[in-house]
C-alpha cells in the first residue's frame, strides 16, 4: 500500500472556503482507481491541512499525478485551493511497510 499526504497552508480568513475545497479535493482522490480511502485533517494549531490518501499500488498513484499535471483542473478543488493558500502544497508519497 502506498500513502500520498498533501499539505495546505490555508490563508488567514480563508479557511472556511479551504475546507470545503478539501473536502472536495479529497472527494475527487477517493474516486480514482486504485485508491482505498482520502479524508481531509485539519490543524489543532496552525493554518495547514493534510489531505491523506491510500493506494493499492504505485501505479496507480502515478496514473493520478500524472492526470493532476496533465490537466490541473480534473481536480477543480485543487486548481482553486492555489487561491487560497500561503505557499504551495507540500506533496509526499510513502510506501507502508509490512
């Protein structure tokens, strides 16, 4: 399984606006193929979110990114959290070990 983790500083008075964009963001992710599960978490303190997802395989991970770079907007919530946010996304990808 493979763990793809997003994180967004959200601007100060936007975050109401972020959230949902985040919920939908992650909405778009849970309904690629090959991924099992994506939820948004919010910040106990501080601006930034997490958006986490789980993949059953690499390639099916790959095939996402490469969609999300081939046209930004399939994930429209992506392309407008660009608006909104104080730098942009810090993206990382983990594989989980047995």
């Amino acid at each position: 399984m493979f763990v793809r983790i997003e994180q967004f500083a959200i601007k100060s008075g936007a975050e109401e606006k972020g959230r949902l964009l985040l919920r939908d963001h992650a909405a778009f992710l849970a309904a690629a193929p090959g991924c099992g599960r994506a939820y948004v978490a919010a910040p106990v303190h501080g601006p930034s979110h997490i958006v986490y997802s789980e993949w059953r395989a690499e390639n099916d991970l790959e095939r996402l990114e490469a969609t999300l770079r081939m046209n930004p907007a399939a994930s429209g919530a992506f392309f407008g959290l660009m608006a909104i946010v104080q730098t942009p996304p810090h993206v990382a990808r983990f594989e989980v070990l047995p």
